[in-house]
C-alpha cells in the first residue's frame, strides 16, 4: 500500500511518569527515517493581534479567541518522500484534538510574527481526534511533506479551550520525520520480573513499565496505522487496581496465547467503573484467548469486558472468572451510541455477581457456543435500556442466542426483556433460579409497558435436575405485552418446579 495511504491520526501516550520508559531497539531496521525539528515556531492571538509570542516554551491553538500555531520545518537530505508524520507534545488535553493545515507563505518570523501579519492557513488536511494532556501527538503529514525543501504548517483546533502544545524552545520539540515509519504491528506484551514490556515487532521498538502504560501506548502508536494486533505470552499480567481504558478504538486485536494460559487481572474497590478491557468506542476490536478476572467488592456497573458503543466487536475464546458486576456487557443506550454487530462465541463465565452477558439497547448481536455457569443474575440478558436514558426505552433486538450452555443461573437462563425479534435457538438451560426463587429457564417479558414482539424460541432444553427444583418454568412468556412470540418445534421444557410453558403472551404461535 502506498505511503501516502492517508492513516488515521491518533494519541501515542509516550509518558515520563512513575518511572515508565521506552526504548527503541530495531537491531534491523526496515526503514530509514530522519527527524526533523522547527526552525521556527510561534502562535498568534486574535484577542492581542499585534502581540509575538516566538520565545515562548508553548505554542496555543483556540477557537475562541481566535490562536493559531505556525510551524517551519527544513526538510533535507531525504529526496523525494511519500510518506511523512508530525509529532508533537501535548500539555492540556482537548476533545477536539488539533487540526493541520497548510501554508503557502514561508516569510514570516518567528520573533515578528502576529495575529495581524500572519500568513493565511490552508484548508485542514489532517486531524488527531481528542488528545489527552501529557503525551505525544502523532498525525500523517504525507500530503504537506513531500520531499526536501521548507514547509510551514499551521495548528487549529475546533475547541474553544485552548491548547497548549510544547515548542521548539521546550524540552519536547515537535518533530517531522521522513519517511514514515512502518506499523509497529504486533507487539508482544510479556512480564519482565516485576515490570511489563511490550516490543514491535516490527520496527523494535520497547515500552517497559506498567501493564497500563505498555499496553494503551502500544495500542495508540498502532492507531495511527488504522490498526493492529498486541499478543500477550502465556502467564498472568496483574494491572493491580489498574485497567485499560480506550476511547473509540478500531481495529484493534487483543489476543492471548490461549484462554487458560493468558491472565489479565485487576482487584479494585474504586467507586467507579474498573473493568480490565474498559471501551467507550470499539469499532472492529477482538479480544480472544485468554482469561479476565476482575476483583474487588461487589458493584454492578463494574464489569469485566464492558464495550459502551461497541460495534462489529468479536469476543472468542474468552474466560471471565471474576467480576464485580456483570461478566460480558454491549452497550449501545447513551446519547449516539449504536452497539450493532457483535460476536461473542465459545466463551467461558463462571461465578459472577451479575450476568454472565448483557446486551443492554444493543441489537443484530450473535451470542453462540458460550459456557455459563454460577452466575448471580441472569446467564444471558437482552434487556432495553432504562426510561431516563440517553436513549429512553431503547430495546435489543434481532440478536441470535444459539447453542449455549447455561447452568445454575440465579435468575433466568436467558431473559428477554422488551425485545423485538431475538432469536433463542438450541441452547440448554439448566437449574437457574438458583439464588433467586420464581425464575425461569427462558423469560420473555415486557419492561416499563414496552412491547416484546416476534421473538422466537426454539430447538432448546430449559429444566431442572436438581433436588429440590427450582426452575419454575422451562419458557415462561410472562406478559400480554409480548405479541407474537413463535414457540418453534424441538424445545424439551420437562421437568422444571412448576410447568413445562407458562403463556401470558398475546398471539403466541405453536409450531
């Protein structure tokens, strides 16, 4: 693929705190890039259009008032190039992150230039996304650099909070490098006595430091290249009360080296969501082989692998052993979250406080192949999202439930809570109502007088071989709000603490 492939720019969180480091080590390389700092650089300020501000140690960009950052490279000594990365060194964090543009004048000086001679900017031809404060800011540059010669490049941003961006005059100067280098994709996150390292292996290059940091930095850098896969060795990888956090994050592989040999564990007792794989945005992620165990007091939104906004997401061959709230969530109920089109199959939950899997106003999901068991809550919930949120009401719909296990749920085996459409097919349900007296193998409901419509059931076993029973029902279609519920051929519901079917449903078709 070409260099000059536009890549997505992204947060590489290269940070100097609690004595993290990196160190870059291609014994061979595959490329030759050459660094390059500013000759120049300032920022102007509407707000005092005849003030420079060239000797600064930063330079801002705001929207309101106003400021703009101007940088002027020399490129030299690399020929013509197809490909080209701007770094620099955020201070504050922005949600708008910074816009590149162009500037065709290179005239202007660093110590005179100001908001009323500054040289006018370009159309955007590039931008990060949000940046957090403290860490390097990688963006592609290729269509601005595209060999040797002088480049003057401006800095905006939509926020109306300024931003703070490290000078040439600062310890952490920005950068052009030339060419590009290649994807650092995989890396390979092992433990190193008592610290963790993640290498490229690739290019060479070396995070040591905490679970945390190795792994989100490594994660960052491949972001910039569209993507990318971290493998994790066989062994335990302790965050202590750590967790991964990641903002709408795609196309990105978390694989271990198999779901008995990779550990990654946390112990937390935070007032907050500490769930080991925690994503706010995943769009095409994988997580696969190996095990999550999430410790710490009892906390229901405190889950293990929780992806609000997750979308075309593949969760396969995942152990979750503990948790403090629910094993498995998908989330799609605040303001312009989806949660559409993910896969968990040939999973492993046992001994949760929650459900084993929530998908919460999350639809056209698929859930097969899972093994459930000793969970406090429901094995499988698809449940619509509550009446005061973002997205009041919003119902999971058209999921496919086939083929799991489930045993000794504590309350139903799978509940269907105002869904439209799902699909239970060929799962076995075992003894649920386990701490929870008066539950089912299978529950299809309404919640808050939302309708539960056209959802089908069939191919499954729901009993109970326990003595004393306590599955009440193997099916209970538990309101007349639940219209149209196709009861298909191949169910085996004998043998529950009550009655095979119990039918409160409007229009339930038998076939």
């Amino acid at each position: 693929m070409s260099g000059r492939a536009r890549v997505r720019a992204a947060v590489a969180l290269i940070g100097g705190v609690f004595g993290l480091s990196v160190v870059a080590m291609p014994a061979t390389p595959a490329f030759a890039a050459t660094t390059f700092n500013p000759v120049a650089d300032s920022y102007v300020d509407a707000s005092s259009p005849s003030t420079n501000y060239g000797t600064k140690l930063y330079v801002r960009a705001d929207a309101s008032p106003v400021r703009r950052a101007y940088l002027r490279f020399v490129v030299s000594g690399v020929g013509s190039a197809d490909s080209a990365l701007l770094k620099f060194y955020a201070e504050s964090s922005s949600s708008g992150g910074i816009e590149v543009r162009g500037v065709s004048n290179n005239g202007w000086g660093e110590t005179t230039i100001s908001y009323n001679n500054a040289p006018a900017v370009g159309a955007v031809v590039a931008a990060t996304g949000g940046i957090a404060a403290g860490s390097w800011v990688t963006v592609d540059v290729s269509d601005l650099v595209t060999g040797n010669g002088t480049y003057s490049i401006a800095l905006t941003t939509p926020d109306d909070t300024a931003v703070k961006l490290t000078s040439r005059e600062g310890s952490n100067k920005p950068q052009i490098i030339v060419p590009a280098p290649p994807s650092p994709s995989p890396f390979l996150v092992s433990k190193v006595g008592s610290s963790y390292r993640a290498v490229s292996q690739t290019t060479g290059l070396t995070y040591n430091g905490t679970l945390k940091f190795v792994v989100e930095t490594a994660v960052h850098d491949m972001e910039a290249y569209g993507g990318g896969r971290v493998n994790f060795t066989a062994g335990t990888f302790d965050f202590g009360a750590e967790y991964f956090k990641f903002h709408d994050l795609r196309d990105v592989e978390f694989a271990g080296a198999g779901m008995n040999l990779t550990i990654i564990q946390n112990n937390s007792s935070a007032a907050a969501d500490t769930e080991p794989f925690n994503f706010t945005g995943a769009d095409g992620v994988t997580v696969r082989d190996l095990t999550v165990a999430a410790g710490g007091p009892v906390r229901n939104t405190s889950d293990a692998l929780d992806f609000d906004n997750g979308n075309n997401v593949l969760v396969e061959r995942v152990k979750v052993t503990a948790s403090r709230g629910r094993g498995i969530v998908f989330d799609g109920k605040n303001d312009a979250w989806h949660s559409l089109g993910n896969t968990v199959r040939n999973c492993v939950i046992t001994g949760v406080p929650g459900d084993g899997i929530e998908l919460l106003a999350s639809s056209e999901n698929t859930i097969t192949g899972c093994t459930i068991t000793n969970v406090a809550f429901h094995g499988i919930q698809i449940n619509k999202a509550s009446p005061i949120a973002d997205q009041p009401n919003k119902k999971s719909s058209d999921n496919v439930i086939t083929g799991n296990v489930i045993d000794q749920a504590g309350q139903d085996g799978i509940n269907v809570a105002s869904g439209d459409r799902n699909q239970i097919t060929n799962n076995m349900i075992t003894n649920s109502s386990d701490d929870t007296s008066g539950r089912d193998g299978i529950r299809i409901t309404s919640s808050n007088s939302i309708t539960c419509n056209d959802n089908v059931v069939s191919g499954n076993t729901a009993t109970d071989n326990q003595i004393p029973k306590t599955q009440k029902y193997g099916l209970n279609i538990a309101s007349s709000l639940c219209n149209r519920t196709v009861v298909g051929s191949g169910n085996n519901f004998n043998g529950n603490l009550v009655a095979n079917i119990h039918d409160l449903g409007t229009g339930t078709i038998y076939l």
